[in-house]
C-alpha cells in the first residue's frame, strides 16, 4: 500500500481495488486484506481515524 500510495493511487482505487479482489480471494481474505490495508493507511496518514 505504501507503494500504491507514494505512485498516487488514490484510497478510492485501493478500496475498490480490494473490493473487486474480494470476489476472487473469499470474503475472509478481503476482511484481512482491508484491515492491513486500513492499518497501513492510518500510518501513513492517508485517512484519519474515527472519532
């Protein structure tokens, strides 16, 4: 994701990204899938966290 972000892919595209794998992968892989994917991007401050 780091390097998603730094060729600026926007958080929309990796989103749907992740969404369309997630027919492929199975819903349990997408889940852990979007739970790093959400890690790295609060890391790099690419979305804030909720309130």
């Amino acid at each position: 994701m780091k390097g998603a972000l730094n060729n600026g892919v926007s958080v929309d595209e990796i989103r749907a990204t992740l969404s369309h794998a997630a027919a492929y992968c199975g819903i349990p892989a997408a889940l852990d899938a979007f739970k790093a994917t959400h890690e790295v991007l609060l890391a790099e401050g690419a979305i804030q966290p909720k309130k």
